[in-house]
C-alpha cells in the first residue's frame, strides 16, 4: 500500500521523484490500516492535505462513502479543490456563498454517492440544507472526516472560533471506528492538549519540527505609517519576486496598497470586506501568476492560500500573536530556497489588538438585550430582532452564532418556508443562560499574553526561528543561522528617503473618501413604513429628488493624517486653523454639474459651536455665505450610540427642523465634522431639498465608519 501512496503523492505533486515527508506515510497509514483518529501538527507546507486527500483515494478504491474536510476558508476550498483534482478526486464545496441552484446540484451528487469528497464549512454541520438534510443521510457511510485547521477548536488559542465547537458534538453521532484526521501547523502545547481532551482518548498525535529552513526573518523598528509606507516603496522594488504584505484593518490594506501603487508597485488590496467570491478568487489567481509585486490582506488571506514560490511576507502592521505570525510568514518560502519574513511594529497596533481583544466576544447587555427580545415574541427573523433592539445587524448575527454554540443551547434555530426559501427563526429555549464571565476572562488575559510574546520577539536579539518554535511548543528547537539576529550583517537597512516619507504624509492627508448618498429612506425590510413618520419621507429619494449628491470626507479617524487633528479638535471642542485649507482644496476637487453657492452645517446639541464656527470660516475661504438653515427640533441621543439601520434612522425622525428664512434655493455645501452610517446627512440634505434647495453635497471631515 505504501508504494501505492507514494505513486499517489508524486501524481498530486506532478514530481516523478516526489518521496514523503516524515510523518506523512505514517499518518496515511494510521488512517486507512489502523482506522484511527489523528491530530497531526507540522509547520505550513508539509503537506498536511496530501496526506488527507491520498487516504481519501485509497479509502475510495476500498469501498468506503466520500471524506468530510472542514475547512474555515474559500480561499482554502478553491485551493483544496484544485490539489484534490490532481489525484482525479471529485471534490465539492457546500458553502453559504454558493447559489440555491448550485447547492441543488451538489446535494443530488452527494446524495447519489458520485463525490469523492465534500468540503464544508462547520457551520454547514448545523445547517438546514447539510447538517439537517444530507448529513443524516450519509453518517453511516463516510470513509473519513478530516477537521483542518483544528486549533480553532480549542477556546486556548489564538483563532478559536465557535462554529468548531459542533464538531466534537457530530464525531459522538458517528460510527466510533470511522477514521478521523485532525491538522493544523500553528498549536502550542497547551491547544494540542485541549484538542486531544476534546476529540477523545482514541487520538494520535504526530508532531513535526517547526524550523522552517528557507525563511530569514527579519524586525524592524519603524512605528509611524508614513515611515513604513516609505519603507515599503523603496524596498519592495528591490526584493525579488512576489508576495504579501499583512495589515490588521480593511482600511489600512486599501491604504497601503494604493500608495504602492501610486509610487509604481502593482499592489492589490484584500480583505474579509470584499464578499464578491469572484473578485477574491481574481485577486488570489493575480498573485498566484506574478501578475502583482504583492497583495495587501488582512488574514483573510491566511490559511490555506497556497503559492509555492512567495518571496516574502511582510507584515506592515503586527499580528495579535506569535501563532498568527507564524501561520502567516509560513505562506513564503515553501517550495523556494529563500524567502524574508519581516515583522514591523506600527506605533496603532497596540490600540488595534486592545479593540480586537475587547470585542472578541458579544457583551453580556447586548445579550441579554436580544435574549429578552426572543422571551417576549415568538420566533424572530434577524429583521424582526434588528427592528427589536438597538444593536447592529452584525452584531447579531453574531451573537446569534455565539448563543448558538453555549451548552446548555439558550436559543434555537429552526427553518421556515417563505415564498419558495427557507428562512432561518430563532427562539428562546427554557434553559437559564448565565453569561461565561470566568471563561472570558480567562481568554482575553491568555490574549494580553500572547500579544506581549509577539512583542518579546519584536525585540528579542536570540534567534528569531528559535524564539518562535519555543513558544509553539516545539520539542527540540534550534538555531536557523539564516536571521537577522544570527546574521547580523544580513540585517535590512531601516533608513528611509526623507522625500518618501513626505509623500506618504502627503497621501494620507489627501485621501479623500466619497460619501455615497442613499437612494432610499427605508430602515429595514418590512419596517421601511415605520422609518420616518414625523418627516413622512417616501421610500424612494430619488423620485422624491431628496437624493443627495456624492460628497466627500477629508480622512479616517486617526488614519495617520488629517484624521488625527480631526480627533485632537473634537476632543478640544475647536477645530485647527491648519485644517479650513484642506477641506476648502477638497471641496474645490469635486466636478460640479452646478457648483454650490453657499453653506449650511449640521447643529450638534452637545457640540453647538464646533461645527458652527469651522463651517464659517470654510466659508470665509470660499467667498460665500454660511446660514443657520438647520435646527435641533428634538435633542436625541448621540447618533453614534445608534447601532442598526432602523434605529439610526427612528432616532433622527424629528429630531431636526429647518429656518425658512435661511435657505436659499442653489445648490449648498452641507458640513459635518463627521459621517458614520451617513443618515444624519440624509435626513438634514432631504430636509433642505424638503424646502426648496436644488442639490446638496455632504462634506465631512471625518468618517468613522470602521472600514474607511
């Protein structure tokens, strides 16, 4: 048999002299001789899916029904797909970005026994169409169930995420001789530990070194963005090759990679935001090709993203922690016998992990919150919730996902038939649920830890591979030689172009976000009637000519730039001199169909001379009049304490009135110091059209919105 995997091995990779890492026969064996349950943890690019996919192959030829691999990532499905395809193994995804029709197809296959292999989601292992409708079905007959990733089954780790938690629960409704392989290349001993207490005694654990010899890792101490933007210019143009540049927000990777490539670096942004399946696939397969220098990516672009010869990964802004890093500068090198790992620690990112850690779990008052809601109707839809308590829709549906996995189940999920689709419904259960404040606790301190190793490494002078296989749990760590720290001549050179450094200051303080106008006035779904009834605002705006014209915002919340002395003013209640010229250059970069001929500004009641007094003197600059069109009619909560649609808009229902006398009908330059869901800007601009006024265009001077 060990012949036949070998010949199975050298057909996946396409080498004809193709042999076995260590550990990877003895992992195929175990599963298809011995049937057992193994956790195998090896660094990134051993090999972990050929060993899955190669026992799938020989499972199949034995008769036994198709492979369940869980997998957390598109990006890895599409790659799992393709390596399985090699081997002539029919793999298919049954996943929540897939359409009705799609689903259709692959649940008549799955169900007919045509596939070799299914590659789910956990959070399929629950649902409706597989976990309640296919699942059943084929338990019986499943030949082997691989858990990829399977450190984010243990609450001890850095990724731990809730969905995995089903799957111990499904391995105890299975037959207990079905073989089960269990991978991940990034789990300290203490998450290995937990995995094994989880999967049960059954468990093989076969664990690799973790030194990986092609890379050369490197730190650097530069902690302004405008430095390290400056940085990334002048030497990305020099390493060879392609490859990643990791940044912690969607909008520092927008930032960044637009900078590169105004500077003449092809570079591509990539983030979780970007939903559009195709758009993500078109941006991995740029970079698989060398058809960029680089991606600039969250983690999105993490496990699973599998490009041989990466060059480098360099990391403008730091990890959360020691196995993330590592996970992550794991993506280069792999089949290159050299490749630089750089690790720089940006002056926010201590700011960026507190946010992180802070709201890595629902907060028990919103919980309680939307518990409530479900005791006192009957089965909701998320519209039905969001209409019920203020908290975003993102938030419940993560909070529905966390209550989801608790035990004893406080709430559960059922399906319901609407109009041809299958709605999911959630009610409350009779179990009593106490909010897990110890065991919070105790992940957020392991948290605070993690994150001051990564700092310990950024500022170790030992061998860097060392320092990061000793944290994660290696058994024989050694030296790599190849470091900056074990070669100090080969350290990279942190000095900058002063002129580059000016540029980025330059960019980041003349990047200008659109302020897109809504076209309707509706909060959400069937609640759209209920939005505006002081106002009685019609659905549509456009046909109501109360659509607002395209506007602009001068910077992001503390971005670096401009948005930092936005804070500073907001905070000391008086916006800077120094930013009247900014804002009047950005307004007079807009195109104007017709050019606005005069200003009004959104009244604050907790703030009412800050916007006031920099609208005058906006005005000043621009040779027009500023007039007190807009009123407070009804002083409401702070707008920003507003969480969703719906009530984001009910809390602006009256709240302002307009002076009949101080509107003018020409077009008008409408200034806020800042935008967020950008319904206060609809709800003033559509009053001002209310009265008269031809156009209005929003202009801010900041948007805190969390992706801009």
């Amino acid at each position: 048999m060990k012949q036949q995997a070998l010949a199975y091995l050298r057909q996946m990779t396409q080498n004809p002299l193709a042999t076995f890492h260590e550990g990877q026969w003895e992992s195929i064996q175990g599963l298809v001789e011995q049937q057992n349950q193994m956790l195998v943890v090896q660094r990134t690019g051993w090999g972990k899916s050929a060993v899955y996919f190669i026992a799938t192959k020989i499972r199949r030829a034995q008769g036994y029904g198709p492979a369940i691999i869980i997998s957390p990532l598109l990006s890895l499905i599409r790659n799992q797909i393709e390596s399985a395809a090699k081997l002539g193994l029919k793999v298919v995804p049954f996943n929540s970005s897939m359409s009705d029709a799609e689903l259709t197809v692959v649940a008549v296959q799955i169900l007919e026994g045509t596939v070799d292999a299914i590659i789910i989601a956990p959070e399929q292992l629950s649902s409706k169409g597989f976990g309640k409708e296919i699942l059943p079905y084929i338990s019986s007959k499943i030949g082997l169930f691989v858990v990829d990733e399977a450190h984010c089954i243990s609450d001890w780790g850095h990724d731990f995420r809730p969905d995995y938690g089903r799957i111990t629960r499904v391995l105890k409704t299975m037959p207990s001789n079905l073989p089960v392989l269990a991978t991940t290349a990034t789990a300290s001993q203490r998450v290995v530990n937990d995995i094994e207490i989880q999967l049960g005694e059954r468990l093989n654990t076969i664990r690799g070194p973790l030194v990986r010899k092609s890379l050369h890792l490197h730190t650097l101490s530069l902690s302004k963005r405008s430095e390290r933007m400056a940085w990334l210019v002048k030497n990305l143009k020099d390493l060879k090759g392609t490859g990643i540049v990791y940044a912690k927000t969607q909008k520092d990777t927008e930032i960044v990679a637009e900078f590169l490539c105004k500077n003449g670096i092809l570079a591509l942004p990539y983030h979780g935001g970007i939903d559009d399946n195709s758009t993500r696939e078109r941006l991995e397969q740029a970079l698989l090709h060398n058809k960029v220098k680089c991606l600039v990516a969250t983690s999105a672009l993490g496990m699973g993203f599998d490009k041989p010869d990466i060059s480098f990964v360099i990391h403008y802004q730091s990890p959360s922690n020691i196995v993330e890093y590592y996970q992550q500068v794991g993506r280069a090198g792999r089949g290159i016998d050299k490749a630089a790992g750089v690790l720089m620690l940006g002056e926010e990112d201590a700011k960026i992990q507190s946010y992180f850690i802070k709201n890595a779990f629902p907060n028990e008052h919103q919980i309680n919150l939307l518990l409530n809601a479900l005791k006192e109707r009957d089965a909701c839809r998320e519209s039905d919730i969001q209409a019920a308590v203020n908290i975003s829709l993102k938030t419940i549906r993560f909070i529905l996902k966390f209550l989801s996995n608790e035990d004893p189940l406080p709430i559960i999920k059922e399906y319901k038939k609407i109009k041809g689709e299958y709605v999911a419904f959630y009610s409350r259960t009779k179990n009593d649920y106490s909010f897990p404040h110890e065991r919070i606790s105790r992940l957020n301190r392991i948290k605070q830890g993690e994150w001051q190793d990564l700092i310990e490494y950024h500022q170790s002078e030992r061998c860097l591979m060392h320092f990061l296989a000793e944290k994660l749990g290696d058994n024989n760590p050694q030296n790599c030689g190849k470091c900056a720290n074990c070669v100090p001549h080969t350290k990279l050179d942190y000095t900058i172009d002063p002129q580059l450094v000016l540029a980025a200051q330059d960019y980041l303080k003349n990047r200008y976000i659109k302020i897109k106008p809504k076209a309707t006035f509706a909060a959400s779904g069937a609640n759209a009637k209920l939005a505006f009834p002081t106002y009685g605002f019609p659905y549509n705006a456009k046909k109501a000519n109360m659509y607002l014209e395209e506007g602009l915002a001068l910077s992001s919340w503390k971005d670096g730039g401009w948005g930092d002395m936005v804070a500073d003013g907001k905070h000391a209640n008086h916006f800077s001199d120094e930013l009247v010229a900014p804002v009047v250059k950005m307004i007079n970069s807009l195109d104007y169909e017709q050019r606005p001929t005069w200003i009004a500004y959104v009244p604050s009641p907790r703030h009412p001379t800050l916007v006031p007094d920099f609208a005058r003197r906006v005005a000043a600059q621009l040779g027009v009049p500023c007039m007190d069109a807009i009123y407070i009619a009804n002083e409401r909560p702070p707008q920003k304490s507003m969480e969703n649609r719906f009530y984001q808009a009910k809390n602006l229902d009256g709240a302002f009135g307009i002076h009949t006398g101080r509107v003018y009908s020409n077009p008008v330059w409408l200034i806020d110091d800042a935008i967020d869901s950008g319904w206060t800007f609809t709800v003033a601009g559509a009053l001002l059209m209310q009265h008269g006024v031809s156009k209005v265009v929003p202009i801010a001077l900041t948007t805190t919105a969390k992706n801009q």
